[in-house]
C-alpha cells in the first residue's frame, strides 16, 4: 500500500498523529493512507498562516513571482502526479495530465492580474483613493471531481491578493492535493499555503475556526449551506461554488445529428461529474426521436474502464455514495415508466463503473430530471414551444449554467439570456476559462471565481481619503 504523503503545515512535512484510508474508485478497494489531521495540527495550520499574513500581504511584486514559480513548477510536475490522480479519482490517465496542465495555467493567469487603486479623487486639496485589502487567512474547501485545478481556483487568487490560506481537499481524492503542497513547499514561503487532509469532521472545524476571516467552498448545496451557517456568528466571509442542473434547450432548426456529440460530452465529460455540466436536455417533440437514437448510439459506442487502460474515455464514479446515488436515480426513472436508451446498469462486479445512461420517456417531476445526478445519465425531455422549454429550464432552485443550441446564434443569444444562471452558453457548454467569472444563481452559489472579479472576492474595499490641513 502507497505511504508517505504528508500536510504541509508551516512549510513543513507532517505526517499527522492519524491516518485514513483513500479508495481507487475503480477496485472500490484501499490502495493509499493519508493522515487525518486532528485539531491540534489544523490550530498548527492555522496559526502558521495567520503569523505568515503581515509579511506576505506587503508586496504583490513578490506574491505575482511566487505565484509564477508554482505555475513554472506544474508546468513539469513530478512523475505519477497524473497517474495518482487517477488511481484516486477514476478519470483516463490523458485527462488526468490535462487537469495537471490546466491548474498550471490557471495560476499563471491569476498571477498576471493586478489590483489597482481606483482614484476618485485628485486634488490640491485632497485624494480619495478606493483599495482593495486582503481578508487574512482564508480556508479553502475544495471537491473530488478535480481536486488539483479547483484547488488553484482558490489558491492563486486568495494569495495574489495577499491573503494566506490553509486548504483541506475532498477525504475522496486527498492524495495529489496533498502533492501539490510537497511540490510548492519550497517556492511558497513557509505558512502562507498550508495543506491539510482529512474527512467532514475536519470541514467543520476550519468554517467554526476563529482565525480565517473567508472560507471559500466548492461542494454540494446541502454542506453549503452548513459552511453558510457555521460562517455567520463570525460573519465570515464566503464563496459557494455549489451544485447545478444545467439544461440545455435544443431550437427547432438544429439538425440533431451534427449537435449529438457535443451534447453528449457536455454532459458526459468526466463521467458527469462536473458541477456545470448539462444535467437534462430539452428537445422540440418532432426531433426527439432522433436525439435519443443519435445519443444512444454514441453512449453505446464509449469504452468504459479504469482510467489506466489505454483507450478509456470514461472512468468510474468517483466513490460509493455517489454511484448509489445515480444509480438509484436511473432506477427511479425506470419505476417512472422511463425508456433506457443506452446503459442503465453498473459495468463489471468491482469498482464504481455506470454505463453511460441516455434516457427518454421522462418528464419534469422524476428525480432523475428534477435533481442533480451528478454521474454518467443524462433525461431527454421534448418539447412544443421555446417559452415553456425556458418555464421548465428555469423551474428549479439551481441556477449554474444552461445553454441553447441554434444555427441562428441571434436567436439562440436571445434564448439563452432568459435562463436563470450564471453562466448561459450558446451551441457550447462547459465552455469555462480562467478569465471568466464562473458561479451560480439561487441555490448554486454566492460570490463568482475566476477572472479580476473572483480575485476581487478575496478581498474587502478600503476607502483612503485624505485631506490638507488648512
């Protein structure tokens, strides 16, 4: 069994007084400890960064360097980083090197943004001047669909803006985030990026510590909003990245056939599981058939396995609750009267592998379409009019993303901006860069990553006015 991961606490290596177990989703099986940080250890992390916070928040020039090196360091990473993560996230092995590559991008990125002083006011007599201050310490809670690049979402940001930050990755997928930590602890001064490990428990502590003064999440909207909750009596502040059920809404005058694969893959990338990925699609009732024939075909045509194996294009469900949940979610359907145009079924005896499931003969009202699935099944649901498509698209208390489909863009522009979402893609989805902002309406979110306006989010406004004495 693969050992010798450690935190970084401090700028150091620690092993923890605990440990836990991490499953390889496509054995089910234990193949990796990580420590479980207790309490003690998180009070080390989190008053490492809190001493680390005055030195570290006087010189962005500095900050933007650092940042550079950890970008410059991912951009060659350690043999097995990708590997890893797959053994501990289920993706393909090339897929898991593209996460590699895109955390490095998006901390180059970050490092390149700036926080300019708004002047308001220059005068013989006086100057009013709007800055933007770092919040202190911020702790960071990050998911197990892409553990390394959700990771820098927030790292990158929160200290470009001269905040430290003590982040404690999903309990799923700890392993390459608490590599990310080895692999940047001697290009981070020592206590401005911890990196903790350990289960829900753990979660709890870091939003109820009196230390940070942000906590930024990225997770389900149900632990969301216990981190809003555990926030409150110390009005920290938060950044939710929560849950979506994105629909995409197909117009009448697309040729089914030539949209099929990009709809399939904006659902089914990474297994489904992806926050903003398309959740159920709608389709005019005269196309619907053959939407279902053509998705059903490309479903059954994808190799599922362990994302070792050459050729894999889906791994498996990342871990057992969440293959239950989809699973009983398609068997739901089925009670419903659904039609399984493809898969329907887990795939071999051991491992958390789903056949990639396209569904038809459902409606609003079944779980499967009403809920977020978060896994390999995707609902198809017609059509008669664009307004009631938008009505039912609309009718949920998730509001992530949706896209619409049109050989009129002009059109589907104007579709797409009726949607209730942060994000309304038009013949694209997931269509998500490091300079966009990305977050949710209603219940998917508060506060936006990414871009000049997710670093603004790691940060409060100081107004600076000065007077002459007379």
């Amino acid at each position: 069994m693969a050992a010798g991961y450690t935190m970084t606490i401090d700028g150091k290596s620690v092993k923890g007084s605990k440990s836990t177990g991490v499953i390889n989703p496509a054995t089910g099986k234990i193949f990796a400890e990580v420590p479980d940080c207790s309490k003690a250890e998180l009070d080390q992390a989190m008053n490492a960064a809190q001493k680390a916070f005055p030195s570290w928040s006087k010189d962005i020039n500095a900050r933007r360097k650092v940042l550079q090196d950890c970008a410059a360091a991912l951009q060659q990473p350690p043999e097995g980083l990708a590997r890893t993560l797959t053994l501990e996230q289920g993706k393909p092995l090339d897929k898991a090197g593209q996460e590699i590559m895109g955390t490095s991008m998006w901390c180059a990125y970050t490092a390149m943004l700036d926080l300019p002083a708004e002047v308001l006011q220059d005068t013989p007599q006086g100057k009013i001047e709007i800055k933007r201050k770092p919040l202190g310490v911020v702790a960071a809670i990050t998911p197990w669909n892409y553990p390394l690049m959700l990771g820098m979402w927030k790292i990158a940001p929160a200290l470009l803006a001269g905040n430290t930050i003590v982040l404690k990755p999903s309990p799923y997928t700890p392993i390459t985030t608490l590599m990310l930590g080895e692999i940047l602890r001697d290009i981070v001064p020592p206590g401005v990026l911890n990196v903790i490990s350990g289960g829900d428990e753990l979660g709890a502590w870091m939003t109820t510590h009196p230390v940070p003064r942000k906590i930024s999440f990225t997770g389900s909207v149900e632990t969301g909003k216990r981190v809003a909750a555990a926030a409150a009596p110390d009005l920290k502040r938060v950044t939710l990245e929560l849950g979506g059920n994105d629909a995409a809404i197909i117009l009448a005058d697309v040729d089914p056939a030539a949209v099929a694969q990009k709809i399939f893959w904006g659902a089914f990338e990474n297994s489904g599981q992806i926050c903003s990925a398309i959740k159920r699609v709608y389709v005019p009732e005269q196309m619907y058939n053959a939407l279902l024939d053509n998705l059903g075909e490309i479903a059954k045509g994808v190799k599922v396995g362990d994302g070792l194996e050459a050729g894999t294009q889906l791994g498996p469900i990342n871990n057992k609750m969440q293959f239950e949940r989809v699973t009983e979610l398609v068997e739901d359907a089925k009670k419903h009267g659904a039609k399984i145009v493809s898969g329907g079924s887990r795939v071999g005896k051991e491992g958390y592998f789903f056949a990639p499931t396209i569904v038809g003969n459902i409606s609003d009202g079944v779980r499967l379409v009403d809920e977020e699935q978060f896994g390999p099944a995707l609902p198809i649901i017609p059509y008669k009019d664009v307004d009631d498509a938008v009505r039912r698209a609309n009718a949920t208390h998730f509001g992530l993303s949706g896209s619409v489909w049109s050989n009129d863009s002009a059109r589907g522009t104007e579709v797409a901006s009726q949607l209730e979402c942060g994000s309304a893609w038009v013949n694209q989805h997931l269509a998500i860069a490091p300079n966009l902002p990305f977050g949710g309406a209603k219940w998917s979110g508060i506060g936006v990553e990414n871009g000049p306006w997710g670093l603004m989010g790691f940060t409060e406004i100081q107004v600076v006015n000065s007077v002459k004495l007379s």
